[in-house]
C-alpha cells in the first residue's frame, strides 16, 4: 500500500479503481482549464476512461515501475502526482502532476511534489528526478523552481498539444543537491 500524509488536511493515495467516478468528476470539472496543457483531457470522455487509466497505473505500481496517486485534499480527490516511469539502470525517474481548478493556488501541488522528491531519493533510492514543463505553462513552472530543480535547457517542439508545437522546460534534481538544499532549509529554520 502506498501513502504519503502531506499535512493534517492532505495526503497521497495510489489510485483504485472506485476512485473512478471521482476521478473523472474532476478531469470533466476542470476541462477547459486542463486541456490547455495536457493532450490526454480530450480522450477522458467518461468514467470509464478514467477507470482504464487507473487499471493502468495498477499495473504500473505492480511491476515496479512508479507510481500515480491521487492528492486527497480534506478528503476530496484534487489531482493525481506520479512517476512517469523508473529507470532503476540509472536511478532516475520524471514527475508528472495536474491539479483540478478549485483546488488550485493553495501550494498543494508544491506540497504534493516535494513528498514525491523525498520519497524518491529516500525510500526508492533514485539518484535524479526530472520535472518537463511546457515553457508558457507559468504555473507549472513555479514548481521545479520552487523545489531546487536546475533548468537544464528546452526541447524544441517537444509536444504536439491539440493544434500546435509547445516547447517544454527540462528540470533536474539529484539527490546530492536535494540533500544540500534540505539541509541549508533546516539550518534557517532553526535560527
């Protein structure tokens, strides 16, 4: 079983399958906002879409291979956080993450991913996590800057999203940095 608690009000739960009508509440609630920036927001057309891709991530977290969770924010589904998938040859894996509109603003998706970062390098042992982001997605981009991520350059036309090329922003983090990062946060908070 699979759970992070974030804080009193929020934590982090693998996806089951009667999370489906919940999970595609939110995606169609959200629709306008979402399909702005991921591909997938047009092929969700009911709960059962959603539920094929819950089976998926199953699978996923059976063979080994990352995660997807849902982010449960006082008790309703708000988003879904997970591994894209692990490369365990290099000890690295990439963040992906969306957020329903209500939910947003609130530095849960931050949050979200800074318990993700830490349970990669703490619990799986992975050396490098990597976050990619459209360039003209400002909020999304606060995140990986947020947390420590280095920019490590762009990817020309690296996704075809509905009618257009978007450019994304590679974001990296390795564990060395990370614990550097966290132990500089520790030492100011105790002044």
């Amino acid at each position: 079983m699979f759970k992070l608690l974030i804080d009193d009000h929020t934590d982090l739960r693998l996806l089951e399958i009667r999370h489906a009508d919940d999970l595609y509440n939110l995606t169609n609630q959200s629709r306008n906002t979402l399909r702005e920036w991921l591909f997938w927001v047009d092929f969700t057309q009911s709960p059962k879409d959603s539920m094929i891709f819950i089976e998926s991530t199953m699978k996923q977290f059976c063979q080994n291979n990352g995660f997807q969770a849902g982010i449960w924010y006082k008790g309703e589904l708000a988003g879904v956080i997970g591994l894209h998938a692990v490369n365990w040859t290099n000890k690295s894996t990439s963040i992906g993450y969306w957020l329903g509109e209500k939910f947003q603003g609130k530095g849960l998706m931050t949050n979200a991913c800074d318990a993700v970062v830490e349970y990669c390098f703490n619990e799986l042992k992975l050396n490098r996590i990597e976050i990619r982001v459209a360039t003209e997605n400002h909020k999304s981009l606060a995140i990986p800057n947020r947390l420590g991520f280095q920019n490590e350059g762009c990817i020309k036309s690296a996704e075809w999203l509905y009618d257009k090329y978007v450019d994304h922003n590679i974001f990296g983090l390795i564990k060395d940095d990370y614990e550097s990062i966290k132990s500089v946060m520790k030492k100011s908070a105790s002044y």
